[in-house]
C-alpha cells in the first residue's frame, strides 16, 4: 500500500477535487431585482453583458456561481474511487454538505487544481449561503491544536495542497492550465468539452455529461498529486506506476463510457 503522507503514523485518505458551475440565476435576480417573468437564459445573458461592460469580461464574481457538480478522485486505504458527489436531482445545498461530511468523517489530504483561487472560495461562499455546516473543515486549531498551522485554509501548507498554485512557486504570472500539464505528463487532459460550455449544457439537461466531464478533471489533478509525490520522494518510481495502473484498472472494471475514453487517451 502507497503511504504518500502520515498523520499520527498512519496513511492519510487522498481526495483530488474538482467543481463545475453556473451562473446563480436567483442570486442574480435577487441582487439587480429582476422580474421574475424573465428567462432564465436571458438573465444570465444580461449579467455577462452588464459584467463585460464593467470590467472586459463575462466572468461571473465567485459568490454567483451556483455549484452543480463536486467530482472526486479518492484513493481510500489501498483503493481508488471516482465518483461525483450526490445525485443527478440533488440540491446545491445537499451537494454541499455532502462534500463537507467527507471531512467530519475522515482526515483527507485535499488536492485541488486552482482550488485555493477558484474551487474553495466558490465552496466557501456557497456553503454560507445554504447554511451548510463545516465544523472540521474550518477547524483551524480550535477544537484539534495540530491544526493551528497546517490546515484546510493556509495556503502554504499541505493539508489542501492547491497544485497550480504550489508548483507556480504561489505567483500569478506562472499559473499553468490543468488541460496543458496533464497532457505535458503523458495523461488524457480535458476530453468532451470546458467550462465555458456547462452552462449550455446544463440548460440542455445535461447534468450527467457534465459530472461526468468534472470526474475527469478530478482523475488528471490526482495524477499529476501522484507525479508531485514522486518528484518530492514521498515515493518511488514503482509505487507511481503501480497507482497509475491500479487507476487505470479501475477505469476498466466500472465500463462507464468517460473512464474508458479516459483510459484510451494515456499516452504510452
């Protein structure tokens, strides 16, 4: 079994992360006191429009963005898992706290692309906004001391490790894109579509595709956490490949249509 970091001498849960949103259309309703008469589709198209004039682009501020998919890559004990959390009908709200259960249950290495710039700000706000409880996750030494220091929200300590932003050595200007480094690495980077298509889609009823499409990000991030480890020494060549076959066996006992075309683009 692969120990790729230790609490109290005992192998940490990894889970690699990744989040898809939408514009929040009732936020955005609520706050410029639109009409309720108005279209879905053209509230949010007035909202890119009154954003691009004020600031040159569409892109939609942190605290409006509605979450509608959290895809993890778990390695559990000696087992690997990809799955989204909740199901296809589930509410924000529920997606949210289900996401934050993980972490009153389990100490969890967290790894993220982009997540202490993106994913957990979204989270963040999102979970004050529904009321949802996250007593371990925000515990920054109140209730467990060793916390003071290396916890979820200090960026320069490894309990979320925020790849991008780590091997960036923390500066803006060497930000990397996830889709570029996994295929750099020899893994199948972004397959299907990008986020500036899931609002598209989840007007469609595309909900699946679009968790679907988020797994795989999950799935490239924990890869490149397994090529950090390797690069840091936290372990050997062999472990590395075992755990990207043990992935890659994984993808090929669930059949599911997106792990097989994932598995397809490995570069040899």
């Amino acid at each position: 079994m692969m120990n790729l970091i230790f609490a109290n001498d005992k192998p940490i849960n990894i889970l690699a992360f990744d989040i898809e949103t939408i514009p929040d259309v009732k936020g955005i309703r609520i706050l410029n006191e639109l009409d309720d008469g108005i279209s879905d589709n053209d509230v949010v198209a007035w909202a890119q429009q009154k954003k691009r004039s004020e600031t040159g682009n569409d892109f939609m501020p942190l605290y409006l963005h509605q979450v509608v998919a959290i895809s993890c890559c778990f390695r559990w004990d000696d087992k690997i898992y990809v799955k989204s959390i909740g199901n296809l009908q589930d509410s924000e709200k529920t997606i949210l706290q289900t996401f934050f259960n993980i972490f009153e249950k389990y100490q969890v290495q967290l790894v993220s692309w982009n997540g202490g710039g993106f994913d957990l700000p979204v989270l963040q706000h999102r979970a004050l906004i529904h009321g949802v409880i996250a007593r371990n996750y925000w515990d920054m030494g109140e209730f467990d001391t060793q916390l003071k220091w290396n916890n979820y929200i200090n960026r320069y300590h490894m309990k979320h490790c925020d790849l991008m932003d780590v091997l960036a050595a923390y500066q803006a200007k060497a930000y990397a894109p996830l889709d570029k480094m996994a295929k750099l690495c020899g893994f199948p980077g972004k397959l299907g579509m990008d986020g500036s298509q899931v609002w598209q889609v989840y007007q469609q009823g595309g909900i699946e595709e679009i968790r679907n499409y988020c797994e795989t990000d999950a799935m490239n991030t924990y890869l490149l956490f397994l090529r950090f480890q390797l690069m840091r020494g936290l372990i050997v060549e062999e472990e590395y490949l075992n755990e990207i076959q043990n992935l890659k066996n994984y993808l090929k006992s669930e059949s599911s249509e997106h792990f097989l075309e994932f598995l397809n683009h490995f570069s040899d």
